[in-house]
C-alpha cells in the first residue's frame, strides 16, 4: 500500500505498483535555475540534490529529449507519482 497524510492512496503488490510504471520514468541532472522551465514543460514528480545540480524526475510516456534517461521506478516514485497528481488536480 502507499500510504499519504494518513490515507491509503493506493493498494497491490509493490512489484505491481511499481511495474505501473515502468517505462515512463526519466531523469535529468539540470541546474537549480532550470527547474521553473522543467515544471511547466513536463510531469516532474521528484528532485533532489546531487553533485550540485538537480536531479529531476519526470513522467511521461516518451522520453522527453535525449538529455533524459530511463529511471527505475520504486515505490518512492508512485508515491510522488499520487502525492504530485493530487496536488494538481486541487490546484487545477
């Protein structure tokens, strides 16, 4: 199960939750500044400091340029996945 602020957000077999997104996970290393572009741009569910630039996540069913790379999902990444979908649509 994946769990936020206290609700089930979704249930299965982790191997399940993660397969779901398989394929449709990419990162980037970009600078700091670029990120604004990147969130408009692209699904970004994640980033994370790494060797002084940021490392950003996206969802998307094609890679998005060359400069991406395939990711393998984890559970973390379904979580951001929900928590990032949700946030949207509140927003929207």
């Amino acid at each position: 199960a994946v769990i936020g602020q206290g609700e089930v957000l979704l249930t299965g077999k982790p191997e399940d939750i993660e397969g779901s997104l398989s394929g449709r996970l990419w990162e980037v290393e970009i600078e700091r500044g670029e990120l604004p572009a990147y969130q408009r741009d692209h699904r970004v569910i994640s980033s994370r400091f790494k060797r002084g630039k940021l490392l950003v996540t996206v969802l998307a069913d094609d890679r998005p340029n060359a400069n991406f790379q395939p990711k393998f999902p984890s559970l973390e990444d379904a979580y951001f996945d929900l928590v990032t979908g949700r946030t949207a649509a509140l927003n929207a």
